[in-house]
C-alpha cells in the first residue's frame, strides 16, 4: 500500500457521488511521496481523525481496482463500474479476505496470507443472513452459531446465561422522527410540539429494553455535545392536547414511515411505530402507520417524499460534527425540506460548533446548537437503543468499539 492507494480510495468516494460522499465535503487529499498523505480541510475538522476510521475510508489496491473499471475523478459518478467487483474478491489489507458471497444469504472470509499481524485464531469466518430470531437464539445456544448481534435486549434477557457469552453497550445512535417542511400539518409549530410533547418517551425506553435510554438531543449520549438529562423533552398529555387544538390542525393525518422489516439494536422498528401511534392518538390526534420494506421506505425519505419519518442514524464517526446533518440545509434536513435560509440563526450556530477546537469550546457550542435543533421539533429524539454481542462460550475476547463494530480477529477460541 502506498499514499497512490490512498488519494484513489479517498478522491472516488467523493466523486461517485454516492450516499457517504458527502464526508470528503471540503476536504482535499494528495499525495507528499509513497509513504505521506496530506489532507486539507476548508474548515477546521477537530474530528478529522475519528472520519478516517470510518468503513467509508477504507484504502484499497488503486491498480486492481482501476483493472476493474475503477475512476476517481470527476466522471466516476457516471463512468466507475467497479462497484460490483467489491462483492466478488478483497482488494485492502485486512485480516480477512473475501472467499464466496452470496447475495442476502451468506458471507464466507478466509484468512489471508498477506496480513501483516498475528494469525487469529479463528482463521475462516462465515456469516449467514438468518431472519428468524428464534434460530438464532437456538445456534448461539446449542452451538450451530458462535456469535449474534441481531437480539433485542429483551431476547437476550431469556438467553440461558451458562451457555452464552453476552458484551451489551450503547451505540453512538439514536431512533428520531423526522417531520416534513414542505406541506401539510407538520409544517405547524404547534402541531409539531404536540407531537414532542405527546410522545411517552419512558414507555419508549421500556420497549427498547434493558440499556436503553431517552435521547436528550440529535447528538448521542456518548458523544462529546450531548444534551444532559435535564435538556431531554418530558411528556405532559395536557400540554400536548393544547398544542394540537391551538394548530387548528387537529383533523388533520399523520403518517409514519418506516422500514417495516428494519432492526435496530435487535428491535423491530414497527415496535416503537406502534407506541408512538398510540401515544399519539392518546393526545386526540389521528395517525397512521405507513410500514413497508427497508429499500422502498428508506428511498421514498431520501427523496423527500414522507410526512413523518421514523429511522435510526447509524453515524460513519462518533464526533458531534457528523451530526449536523440535522442542520438546517444538511443531509437530513434537505430530505424534510428545511433550508439554511430559513433557519439562520440555528445555522449561524452550527458554523461557529465546527469551527471551536477546544473540546471545552467545542462541548458549549454543539449543546447550544442541539438545544436550538430540539426546541423546533422538526427532528424529535426518541430514544437510543444499546447493541449486544452474543456468543458461544467457545469464544472469547468479546470486543465492540465505539460504533459498535466487532472486530473479528480479536477473537479468541477459548479451549
């Protein structure tokens, strides 16, 4: 691997103008010799460091890849057909490689001969799609499987605690509702706080399970810019009630999309639809539930087509700039139709949060700006769901990082 590697990786994930493109936004790479990469910023990027880790940052052999049809300027959007090839062989200088995929059914990853470290000790590695949780919990206990992060809280609860190995933390993530700028009720301040105040967010937490907790803001609890406790909405039916009559908009439907067969943390999102629907109606206002399959719920958000959306932001980095694709005018504000022109003063305040680099100045400066994005509840925060890895006992060195991801080969077969 050489810094070539490097700056073809990095320029064709910003000019496939693809989802995770916008994390090159501003930035520029190039190379300073084989063994040096310069990357520059627009902006200060405090957080520059975390973004790398990223999976969308993974570096790759630049030849092979060009072999394939692999572009990285600016006509990879329309001119890169190496897109495919990913599926088929390993390209980076991982652990593993990539030895047979099946599409929705399994993954299959050998050792590879090329890795610099130590051997691990499970040299062959194959992970199968299984959609039944009940045959889950059967494998991991009975020993057909040797690892699950698919269980809810809840499941994992039930597990027989003698036959499984259990390591459950909070991710950097959250479930939210987000609620359209463009026509209808939501467009109402009043309509929209009635939603916020209506939501039986402990209730919420119940569903999620053991580990789970409200979210104070759009930027997690373990991240740096969180709100505190104190800064998370509370319930109150009565207030709720009063917002809505004060809309004028009471007759007026809610519909909730969401990825009907989607988990989050183990848990189906059709869960938490439902509670909010019925909170909700408590308050005296009418709802609807609009489920459907992950691809076409997830496309109708992303262009802008849904009333209420309720998803979970899986973050590419855990640093409170990643987060303000809430802003005004950010990724997930352009799917709701909310401008920075409409809202200057909030985007005044994510501008000065990205530009403070002291992680105290940064901590005040992403709390204000939270605080802002929360009082127009165009972006509800609902609660944040922890992830659990659970394995058979033959394996040890359970291990999740700060996203949640399981490093393989740290895994230890225990004798």
């Amino acid at each position: 691997m050489t810094s070539a590697d490097v700056v073809f990786a990095y320029d064709r994930l910003k000019n496939l103008q693809g989802a995770a493109s916008y994390l090159m936004d501003g930035l520029t790479v190039s190379a300073d010799g084989e063994d040096t990469v310069v990357i520059s910023s627009e902006v200060p990027q405090p957080g520059l460091l975390q973004m790398l880790t990223a999976g969308n940052f993974s570096i790759y052999d630049s030849e092979a890849i060009k072999a394939e049809g692999g572009i990285s300027d600016e006509t990879a959007a329309t001119e890169d057909t190496a897109a495919d090839v990913f599926a088929q062989k390993s390209f980076g200088t991982g652990a593993y490689s990539l030895k047979g995929y099946e599409p929705n059914a399994e993954v299959n990853l050998a050792f590879s001969s090329n890795w610099r470290g130590d051997e691990p000790d499970f040299t062959s590695i194959i992970i199968r799609n299984s959609r039944s949780i009940q045959q889950q919990v059967l494998n991991v206990q009975n020993g057909g499987s040797d690892l699950t992060i698919s269980l809810s809280a809840p499941q994992v609860e039930e597990l027989d605690a003698s036959k499984v190995n259990v390591l459950s933390q909070p991710l950097p993530q959250l479930i939210y509702m987000a609620l359209t700028n463009s026509e209808g009720p939501t467009t109402n301040a009043d309509f929209r706080k009635a939603i916020a105040l209506g939501l039986d967010y402990e209730g919420l937490v119940e569903v999620a399970g053991k580990g789970a907790a409200q979210a104070t803001g759009v930027i997690p609890t373990t991240v740096l810019g969180a709100l505190s406790e104190g800064d998370a909405l509370q319930r109150d039916v009565e207030a709720a009630k009063q917002a809505l009559a004060d809309s004028g908009m009471a007759d007026q439907e809610l519909s909730i999309s969401f990825g009907s067969d989607y988990t989050v943390g183990g848990q189906d999102m059709g869960l938490f639809a439902q509670k909010i629907q019925s909170d909700l109606q408590e308050i005296g206002m009418n709802v609807t539930l609009d489920g459907a399959p992950t691809q076409v719920s997830r496309t109708a958000n992303q262009e802008g087509k849904i009333q209420a959306a309720l998803w979970p932001w899986p973050p590419d980095y855990a640093d409170p700039s990643q987060f303000l694709i809430y802003n005004p005018g950010g990724l997930l504000a352009t799917r709701t139709h909310w401008t920075a022109e409409e809202a200057p003063e909030i985007d005044a305040l994510a501008q000065a949060a990205q530009l403070a680099i002291d992680p105290a100045d940064r901590e005040t400066a992403y709390q204000e700006w939270a605080r802002a994005i929360r009082d127009t509840n165009r972006f509800i925060a609902v609660v944040e769901v922890p992830q659990a890895l659970v394995t058979s006992k033959r394996v040890g060195n359970l291990n999740m990082d700060v996203m949640g991801t399981v490093h393989l080969d740290a895994l230890t077969l225990e004798q």
